[in-house]
C-alpha cells in the first residue's frame, strides 16, 4: 500500500507561530467522505456561471497565484463548505446563478378563471329587436325579452291596475252616479252618501263614478265652505288624469278656481271670470263633445296576467296624445250664469266630473256638495245655442270587463274569443 502524501505546503502554519486548528464546525475525515456528493451536473467551460460548475474561473486562478500561502491556508479555513475531498484532490467551487428577475404580473385574466356570460359585471347583452318580444307569429318562443301580451300581430303594453279593480269598482247598474270612492286620492274624504267632498291636506282630487265621452252633459256643484286660506279647482278630468293633483295640473284636465275665477289646464292659468267664487255659490259646468266617440282614445282593456290585472294598452298608443274634438267646449256657469267659453276643441276621451280642494293645517276643511241631476238648483235657462245639456244622472253604467284570460304558456297573454 502506498504511503500517504505529505501535506502540502500551503496549509501549513508560517514558522513560529501556533499550530492552525480546523474550525470548531469543520467536518471530520470520516464525516466528509459520508458526505454526499452534488448533484451529477458536468462543468461547463463554455459557461462558467452554470450552477454547480466544476470548472475554475481565470479570477479563482489569479486569487491562488498571488496570494501567500498564509492566505490561502485562511482562505481554505474560512470557504470550507465541508465538501472537500478527503484524497487532497482539488476541491468542487460552487457558484450559485444570480436569481432570475421578477416576472411582471399580467393583467389579463387567467383562461381557467371562469365568469358567467351573462354576470352584470360582464358584457351587456344586445338589445333584442321588437319581434323578440312580440306576440303571435312574429314572436320569440325563447321567451326572450320582457312579455308583453299580445292579440294577433299587434304589441300591448301592460300596465298595474289597482289589484282586484273589477271587484274594487264601486259602481253599479243599480247605483246612481256618484263620488268615487276608488278614484279618489286618500287625502279626500267623501260623505256617506257619496255627494261631499272635503280635503283636509295637500291638493288632490276625487271624480264621479261615470264619464262621458259624446254629446252635452251638465252637472251642479254648491260651494258649502272654502277657509280664507283655502281653495278649489273643480271641473272635468278624463280617466287619465293624475287623482294625486289638482284638476287642472295636466293636459287631462280643465278646471274652475275659487281665486279670481281663472280657468287652468296643464298647469297653466288664464283668465276667464274675473270674478271669484264662494261659500254658497252654485257652479254649473257644461261639456259638449260633437261625435265625440270617433275620437275617444280606445280605453285599455282590463287583463288577467299572473293572477295580477293590469291595463292593456297598444305600444303604439303610449304616447299618442288624443285628437282634438272639433267643435268641443267647456263652459262654467256661476248661479246660473254663463261665464263664456272656458276652453274649446278639447282632446277626445271620456270626461268625468272632478273636483280638488286645498286646506292650510288648522283650519277647517274646504268642502264642495256635488248635484249630478236631474233636479238642478239653478239649471241654466239659455245656453246662447249651444246644445242643451242632459244631466249627468243619465249616463248608463258601464261594467268593467275581464277580455283576457291567463297568459299562454310562452309568456304572452292571449286574446279571449
């Protein structure tokens, strides 16, 4: 066997000086030779970066030339990573690469996130074309769109009516016209025979149970109290009207006010009587409608959808204002005394007798007593050619009519037979 070599001359201690002593963590012969080689990976001369390389770069070459054996003895010493051959074979020089630079983040969504195509977050849906939600042969079976009911090829917009409205109707064929109690605003109070009318808050309206839509009618009203701070609009409304406002404070409606007799529609006053009237005048209105049941808007049909009624009414008519009745007037008469035409060539519709009061907190309330006929106070005895009026007690009754029935199963109400 031969002889081990003799230590090298590098690691020895410089003369006079005490012995070199491993570090106290160094590893012992016997523990460097268990200790596991790196992993199989071969130098690379070509690139001395590679991790784990084995190849000696020019720098380590240079470093071990110059400096003194001391050095390199301390060097040795202090790098010892505890892999040194044991043998006194060179030992492995690990060179770690330099950490990759951070990725940047993409800000596209990763494929494998999954979003519902029709989330709100998502794209807006397309807008679907008028057929999509039609009824009858033009129409979606999908059921696309938001259902509308339909009769044939045309489209009916639906519209909330008071739940049960033909059980709610507060007519009757056996009633006479009275005071609505359904078409009234809350803040109105109606007697128990359903003549007075007061209003305690606000400026809100009640009107008869009957309209007209053709012909002359005629109906009374006698002022019982109107508070010095208080005030009336009384007059014609059509079914249109808005019951949460005065008579007069849209185009559905044409009144007679207390202050300075003026007349007012759409929220518009004018002048008219310039005469006020009070407590214990009789008020006679007076409406002509020639032929005017060839330009009555069609009234929409009460509907059944979803076990809910609504008003159906064609889309085409939504916004479609009525055509003036040619010929057509209103005029107000005071204790019997015409007050010259009020307003003339009115919309066509059916017209019902309306009437608003307004209260200031506190004081009592302004109260009105309608007289719908055929005993008037004060009829009129001349009406300067016009045709003479019947009253207002003579309009038949006209029941309300469930004409569809529930809705088929594509969503659309169908028209009954």
């Amino acid at each position: 066997m031969a002889d081990a070599a003799p230590p090298s001359p590098a690691i020895l201690p410089p003369s006079g000086s005490a012995p070199l002593l491993p570090p106290a963590d160094a590893p012992t012969p016997e523990a460097a030779a268990r200790t596991p080689s790196l992993p199989d990976t071969p130098a690379s001369a070509a690139d001395p970066e590679t991790p784990f390389s084995d190849a000696a770069t020019p720098s380590d070459a240079d470093v071990s030339a110059l400096a003194p054996p001391y050095a390199a003895a301390m060097d040795d010493a202090l790098e010892d990573d505890g892999i040194n051959d044991p043998s006194g074979a060179a030992r492995k020089h690990m060179t770690l690469a330099p950490p990759a630079p951070p990725s940047k983040k993409s800000k596209k969504k990763s494929s494998c996130v999954w979003t519902r195509p029709n989330s709100r977050k998502g794209k807006k849906k397309a807008k679907q074309p008028s057929h999509a939600v039609s009824g009858g042969a033009g129409g979606s079976a999908s059921g696309a769109g938001r259902p509308r009911p339909s009769c044939g090829e045309d489209e009916f917009l639906l519209t909330p009516a008071p739940r049960l409205a033909a059980d709610r109707n507060d007519d009757g064929p056996e009633l006479p016209v009275l005071l609505s109690r359904v078409y009234r605003s809350e803040k109105i109070e109606v007697s128990e025979d359903r003549l007075t009318a007061s209003g305690t808050k606000g400026y809100r309206m009640v009107r008869a149970t009957r309209g007209v839509a053709s012909g002359a009618w005629y109906f009374e009203v006698k002022v019982l109290h109107i508070p010095p701070m208080g005030g009336t609009r009384l007059g014609w409304a059509t079914n249109k009207a808005d019951i949460q406002t005065p008579v007069g404070s849209d185009g559905y409606g044409f009144s007679y006010r207390n202050v300075d007799g003026s007349k007012v529609s759409k929220a518009w006053r004018d002048d008219y009587a310039n005469d006020a009237y009070g407590e214990g005048d009789v008020l006679g209105f007076y409406i002509s409608l020639p032929q005017g049941e060839l330009y009555e808007p069609k009234q929409p049909d009460l509907v059944k959808y979803k076990g809910m009624p609504f008003h159906a009414q064609p889309a085409k008519d939504e916004k479609k204002t009525a055509d003036p009745v040619p010929g057509s007037e209103i005029v107000f008469f005071k204790n019997g005394v015409c007050q010259g035409t009020a307003f003339e060539d009115i919309p066509g519709g059916r017209y019902y007798p309306a009437a608003s009061m307004y209260t200031m907190p506190g004081e009592p309330s302004s109260e009105v007593r309608f007289n719908f006929g055929p005993d008037f106070v004060l009829f009129p005895e001349d009406f300067a050619g016009r045709p003479v009026p019947r009253p207002m007690s003579e309009v038949p009754y006209q029941a309300y009519e469930l004409k569809n029935e529930e809705p088929a199963e594509n969503g659309n109400v169908e028209k009954a037979g």
